[in-house]
C-alpha cells in the first residue's frame, strides 16, 4: 500500500514448543516431577509446530482481527509478536513497543483494583501525575464500580477483564495486542471497548485483536487474518476473510 507505514513484519515465522507427554499420550509436570523424584525415564517430550511460516506486514492504522478454530496459533502468534516466544525460524520485527493483553495478563489479586490501576499505568510508562489525571476515566471505563476498593481476588473474571482492558487501553500504544479480553465483558462494556480500539487504531497505532466472535471483529477491525492449523489461510479486508472462514466452517 503506498505510503502506509509497516509496524509489524512477520517473515516466514514459524513457532514450535515442547510439551510433556505421559503415558499413553497423557501428563503434566507434576507427574514429570513425580517421575523424577523416583528416578524413573524421562517423560516423552512432544514438539508442537503451532506457526508455521507466516508472513505479512501489519501498518499504522490497521487494527486486525485474528481468526480460526481452536488451536489455530492465534495466541501464540500474539505472543510472538509481542516478544514472549522465540522463533524456530523466520523472524517478527517491530517498530515500537508490542502491549499484549488477555485474559491472563498480570494483576496483584491480592492487591485492590484501585492499586492495580496505579502500578499497572506506572508499569506502562505513565507518569504519577498522568495516573491520577486518568484514574477516574478509567474505573469508569471497567464499570466495576465500587469494587475498586476491595481485592482483585474478590472479581469474577468479566470484572478482571474488564479492569485489565481499561487499564490498558488509557495509554495509545505503538502496537497493541487484544487476546480475548473482551470475550467475558457485557454488552454495554464490549460497545465500549470497540469504539476505544477504534480510538487507539485512529491514533495511528496498530491493533491485532483475537476473538471467537466474529461480530466484534466485523465491527472493530478493518482487516483479518484467518490462521489454519498454524497456517496463514487468507489475509485480507475484514469482510472478505470472515465470509471466506464462515464458508469454511459450514462447508466443514
């Protein structure tokens, strides 16, 4: 595209981890832990290939939906992107700061929601005088209400969530990476978060957003990407590659 401006460079990325495997294709680390307390055979250590030989170029202003079944290496092309797994091979390159936020992101449970929003806009770089500027915009946002004064420990999940999108979503980011997080938000709270990734894809950054609903890619994002097995199947306008995926899934 002419003049548009990469932030984003996947080339020919491929992502593969190890897995324990027990007996009869089964196990977890407690039961390798277990195996070598008693000195027995190592468990079976499995390779996954979870991406393999991706390529595309995200820019300034595209904010993009990724889309596939379950198991398709759409988080864990998240998390390579953001730095957080090494390449087997090919390579992502960025320019300016990846933010990654899912459902798991950290958060202090034993700390309140009012602390959480204080180290967790310190942690992304905000001055104390620009926290305090934006705390009240940001409970607002999560919508948790009073229960910012009482332990994160004490949310259910969509109050977590929903906590940790308005968190991150306060500051513009070069690159954010949405994995899920508005997937256990209400229907008020998700309107809400679509038009804010609207506003941070406005602002020139770039957005990637994993989600299973297909609406709320249709609405945010201008363009998509359809993983397949760890296979990039198709990278285009959002309306083309989610009618191609829905095709897919009724024919299948």
């Amino acid at each position: 595209m002419a003049g548009a401006e990469p932030t984003v460079i996947a080339d020919k990325l491929d992502i593969i981890y190890k897995v324990i495997a027990g007996q009869g294709g089964k196990g977890t680390a407690a039961t390798a832990f277990r195996r070598i307390l008693k000195r027995q055979d190592r468990p079976t250590i499995r390779e996954v290939h979870a991406v393999k030989s991706v390529s595309f170029t995200a820019n300034k202003g595209d904010a993009i939906g990724v889309i596939g079944r379950n198991g398709s290496g759409k988080s864990t092309l998240l998390r390579a992107i953001a730095g957080l797994l090494p390449p087997a091979s090919g390579a992502v390159y960025t320019s300016g700061q990846p933010s990654l936020l899912g459902v798991n992101a950290a958060m202090m449970n034993d700390l309140t929601g009012d602390r959480n929003v204080v180290l967790g806009c310190l942690a992304m770089g905000m001055s104390p005088a620009e926290v305090q500027r934006r705390y009240d915009e940001i409970v607002e946002f999560s919508g948790i209400g009073d229960f910012i004064d009482l332990p994160m420990s004490t949310y259910s999940s969509g109050m977590a969530a929903r906590l940790k999108f308005a968190i991150a979503s306060a500051k513009t980011h070069d690159i954010l990476l949405v994995d899920e997080a508005l997937a256990t938000g209400d229907a008020e709270f998700r309107v809400r978060s679509e038009r804010r990734i609207k506003e941070l894809r406005d602002q020139a950054g770039t957005v990637f957003l994993v989600s299973h609903s297909l609406d709320v890619v249709h609405e945010t994002c201008n363009r998509a990407i359809w993983l397949d097995a760890g296979v990039l199947k198709l990278d285009g306008p959002v309306e083309e590659v989610v009618a191609a995926y829905v095709h897919s899934t009724r024919a299948g």
